[in-house]
C-alpha cells in the first residue's frame, strides 16, 4: 500500500485546524495595536516621497533661451 493522501478529508480535520491569519490582517492588526506610532511614520514616508518628487521635478525642469 502506498502512504500517498487519498484526498479525501474528514469533517472533524476540517472543522478543527483554522488558516493562519493573512499578512493583510496581521498588517492592520499591528497598525490599530501600535496607533500614533504608524500614523507618524506614515506621514514620514508620504512627506519623503513628495520631497523626493519635488526635488526630482527641479532637477530635471527645462531650461527656456532669454
């Protein structure tokens, strides 16, 4: 006899074991846990990025002939 699963499953094996916790819901979970912490470092990233867009934008700005 082979030890290959048969797919066939029992309901007590199904109604038992319950899935991990996506890493979606983990995210949020840590956010709502950790509150002021994930806002400031949120508008630290969000100003970041529009710092480093704004200088991009100078940078590369045309120059125009006088």
């Amino acid at each position: 006899m082979s030890s290959e699963p048969t797919g066939i499953e029992t309901s007590t094996d199904s109604a038992t074991s319950t899935p991990p916790p996506s890493f979606v819901k983990q995210a949020m979970r840590n956010m709502v846990r950790k509150g002021s912490k994930s806002l400031f470092h949120l508008g630290l990233t969000a100003a970041g990025f529009i710092g480093f867009i704004l200088v991009v934008a100078w940078l590369g700005r045309p120059t125009l002939p006088q």
